[in-house]
C-alpha cells in the first residue's frame, strides 16, 4: 500500500488547522472503524472508552477495519497511530478534534460533553456521532456551545464513505469548516445539513423502510421479493443518479403526474408496524437471535456478512 505525505498545517488543502491529533470516545459498533479511517489519513488517533473489556475487543475491529481499508486500496498518510486508553485525560492530551461514540442518550452525552471541555484544550472541536440527538441540546451542557458539532457516521463508518455535518444553533463557521476539512481529508463526502429529527439519511432509509414493510404486511409482495426489487431497481440506480438527479433524469412532469395518485396512497402510519413490534417482543431480532423477517444460521451469518463486506468493497471501488 503507498504510504502519501502528511499534509502540513501550511497546506492549503489542509485548512488552518490541520487536526494531528484526535481521539475517539466510545469504541463499541462505531468507534474502532472511525477510529481506523482517521488513523489512515495521517492522525494519531487514541481510542478511549471507560470498558477495558470494550477497548480490548476494539483493536479486532480496528483490524477488520484496516483490512477492509487495504482492499479500498485507501492511501495510508504517514503520521497515522491508534493507541488505546481508559484514561479520558490521557486521550485527549494535545488533541484538535475529538468524537464521542458513546450509547445514544442524552444524560450520557451531556456527561461525556462536559468531561471533554474539563479535559481538552480550548480550541478542540468536540464532535458526536450521535444518530438523531438534536447538536443543540447535547451543547447545553457545554460552556462553549460555538465548537460542538454533529459529524454522523454511517455504518460501517470504514465503509460508507460519507459523513452528515450537523451543526447545532450556537456552532461557528469556524467550526463547521474545520469539520468539513477533517471529513475530505480522509475521502469523504461531507454533507451540510440542519438539525431534523433522525438527520436526513435515517429520514430517507425510514421513508423507504415504512413502505417496504407495508407492501410485505400487505401481501404485495413476500419479503425476499422486497428485497430482489429493491436492491436490484432503486438501489442499485440511487447508487449512481441522487433522487434530486433522478427526478430530473425522469423528466419533473412525470414525477408531478405520478406523485398526484401515488403520494395520497404511500404508507403515513404514524406507528411501527406490528410485524416489527410482535417480533420484538418475541425476541426475534434479526441476524443478533438467529431470526428476524429471515431466518439464519450461525454458518449463514458468516457467509452473509463476508459477502456484504466483499460486494461493498467491489461496488465503492466500481463507483470511485
Ligand atoms: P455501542 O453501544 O456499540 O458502543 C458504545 C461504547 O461507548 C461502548 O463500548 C461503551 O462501553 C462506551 N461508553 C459508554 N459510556 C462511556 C463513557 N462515559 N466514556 C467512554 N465510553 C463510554 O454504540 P454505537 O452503536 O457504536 O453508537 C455510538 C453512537 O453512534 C451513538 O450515538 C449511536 O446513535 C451512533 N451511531 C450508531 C450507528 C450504528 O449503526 N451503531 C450508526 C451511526 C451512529
């Protein structure tokens, strides 16, 4: 793999500050491939979390991680480390940018929020993670609301090359450039948004997820046909041409004929479906219990998630 120049704090392309240090709060589903794609881009990176069992079990995934990075053939910046803590003091030692990946709740994140402006320095961004907490209100807990912001992952965060910014009422446009500079540097499409319940890339997976539950419970279609049309229509297209694209690819006359009878007839349930929620309450969660809409084996979730894992590596490199 090449190894590339570190960009220096004179490169333009670097922006004014550019981040050497970082560290990443909370290494559960999130934090060691976050963790992995900073490293990569040259930042010395410290992973902390208040679980030493957590933080053992990260550097798999960290590793995982990094393999999945090689076979993205994604440049490894020189400068780039992870290191491993329970001390947050320690992980925020001399850093410019820091990420909470910490469980979604607020109480927890005002915590955290104020354990990270006691600790890092004055002019540290202090970014979250978090899926839907409005940036606004995990801010409250911050004397200086102007540097926290809203950088959300998706996942695999080592896989899915983009990154929501959300910035809160109070964040600066200093801030918000910083965090736009830090998400391109390591390849990412950054993406400016509002604050909106669930951020727009859960909005619009929900929008689809709604309906495509609503056609099953309907007996439109069985779920294996669901999910063979999706994937193989929208999906694969949305790939390649946006929905903003898609509309004018299709022609806006054809979308306004079309949404005049179909939007009245879409799903607005405003609660979760009962095959979802009797499910749950069966424990039937998925690939975690061995049963969800489908049924698996242990075997069978190997095989599912090495071939995931392989068909997203072959389509990010097909699409880059
Ligand atoms: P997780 O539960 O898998 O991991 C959270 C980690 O934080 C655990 O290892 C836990 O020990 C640690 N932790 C708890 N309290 C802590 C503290 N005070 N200091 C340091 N570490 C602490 O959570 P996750 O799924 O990685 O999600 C983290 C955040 O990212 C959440 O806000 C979540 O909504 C968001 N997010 C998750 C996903 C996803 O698919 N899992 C996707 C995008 C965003």
């Amino acid at each position: 793999m090449a190894t590339v120049k570190q960009p220096t704090a004179h490169d333009a392309s670097a922006g004014s500050q550019a981040v050497r240090r970082a560290a990443v709060i909370g290494t559960g589903t999130m934090g060691p491939g976050m963790g992995a794609v900073l490293a990569r881009a040259g930042i010395a990176v410290a992973l902390q979390d208040v679980s030493e069992e957590a933080l053992e079990r990260s550097k798999a995934g960290v590793g995982l991680a990094d393999s999945v990075l090689d076979k993205l053939e994604t440049p490894r910046v020189e400068g780039g480390s992870i290191r491993y803590t329970v001390d947050l003091k320690d992980a925020l030692d001399d850093v410019e940018f820091v990420v909470e990946a910490v469980p979604e709740k607020l109480e927890l994140k005002h915590d955290v929020f104020r354990a990270l402006e006691q600790h890092a320095a004055a002019d540290t961004i202090l970014a979250s993670n978090t899926s839907g907490i409005p940036i606004t209100k995990i801010a409250e807990a911050c004397e200086h609301p102007e540097r926290v912001i809203g950088t959300h992952w998706s996942n695999p965060p080592h896989l899915i090359p983009m990154i929501e910014v959300i910035p809160g009422e109070r964040t600066s446009q200093a801030t918000i450039d910083a965090a736009v500079v830090l998400v391109e540097r390591v390849g990412y499409e950054a993406v400016i948004e509002s604050e909106v319940p669930g951020f727009v890339e859960n909005r619009i997976l929900y929008a689809i997820m709604r309906e495509a539950v609503d056609l099953v419970d309907r007996g439109i279609i069985d779920a294996d046909g669901m999910d063979r049309c999706v994937r193989w229509g929208i999906g694969y297209k949305l790939a390649v041409i946006g929905p903003m694209e898609l509309l004018d690819m299709a022609g806006l006359d054809i979308y306004q004929a079309v949404g005049s009878y179909l939007n009245k007839d879409l799903s607005n349930a405003g609660e979760v479906s009962k095959t979802i929620t009797d499910r749950t309450a069966a424990g039937k969660l998925g690939m975690k219990t061995g049963e969800g809409l489908y049924q698996y084996t242990p075997e069978r979730i190997d095989e599912l998630r090495a071939e995931r894992a392989r068909k997203l590596v072959a389509v990010r490199k097909a699409l880059s």
